[in-house]
C-alpha cells in the first residue's frame, strides 16, 4: 500500500500504524512524538489497533527543546 508520510510517498504492507512505528523507527520513538493519520493525533495506546489503509497520511512530529 501507499501511504504520504511527513509528505513523501512510501510504500508498506503493514496493517496497523504499530507495526509500521516499529519497523520504521526501531527503538527511537517514544516520549516527546507523535502521529496523526489522516489529520487525526492517534494516541500511542491506540498505535496498535489504528489499521493503514491505502491512501492515507502520516504525520510524524517530534517535540523539541530550545530557547
């Protein structure tokens, strides 16, 4: 399937947000991001049950620090 990630096309056979977050940031995501498919935040705790379907668009944000 065909997904908009942060703007670019990827391409996946993964069928829910979880399995594709692990496989594509291994250990790095945690704390501080945070995914919204379609213009919906999905909240961690939904990660593993938010099927992908083709078409749809992730947006991945990672909070920083500054001053």
């Amino acid at each position: 399937m065909r997904l908009s990630v942060n703007g670019e096309f990827a391409e996946t056979n993964f069928a829910t947000l979880g399995e594709w977050v692990i496989a594509e940031f291994k250990n790095s995501i945690g704390k501080g991001f945070a995914i919204a498919v379609n213009d919906c935040v999905v909240p961690n705790s939904e990660w593993n049950s938010q099927p992908l379907q083709d078409g749809d668009h992730i947006l991945v944000v990672q909070a920083t620090q500054g001053g």
